[in-house]
C-alpha cells in the first residue's frame, strides 16, 4: 500500500509540475523539456494514444493520460527498487 501512495504522490507531483511548466514558461523551454524527460513514459504514451486512438488532441486527457500510465510506471519502479533492496539485505 506504501508503495501505490509514494507513486501516486510523485505522479501527482509531476503532473502538477507539468502543469505549471505548461503555463508558464513552455514545454519546449529547458524546464519543459526536462519534466517530459522525468514523465517520458506517460507523455509517449498520452501523445500516441491522442494522436492514433483518440485522432483528436485534449488537454485534459492528455494529462490524465499521463497521469494514470506515470503512476503504474512509479510504482513498478518503486517495487523493483525495494526488492533490489531486499535482495541485497538477505
């Protein structure tokens, strides 16, 4: 359970980062750039499916999109790194 809510924290985190960034100074600027580089699963994958499912772009599905596939991503990272962890402990 630990691990589902540290991956939904970061990836409401990046999210809201992405958010702002957005906003603010553009996703091509150097910032912009980055926070897609940290979200790389979820921005491929939100942009494919809006481009080849959806054949339409939204704002708000995009970014539940990413969302929802960088969350699941977090949370496979965050239990291989616990049991690299474990694995090394025993």
């Amino acid at each position: 359970m630990r691990i589902v809510l540290w991956a939904l924290i970061l990836a409401v985190a990046w999210t809201a980062a992405l958010a702002s960034i957005a906003r603010s100074v553009g996703l091509h600027s150097t910032p912009g750039t980055w926070a897609g580089v940290f979200g790389l699963p979820g921005v491929v994958i939100a942009n494919w499916t809006e481009t080849y499912v959806l054949h339409r772009y939204n704002v708000y599905a995009g970014y539940t999109i990413m969302f929802l596939v960088n969350w699941i991503f977090y949370c496979s990272v965050i239990l291989g790194v616990v049991s690299v962890k474990r694995s090394l402990w025993n």
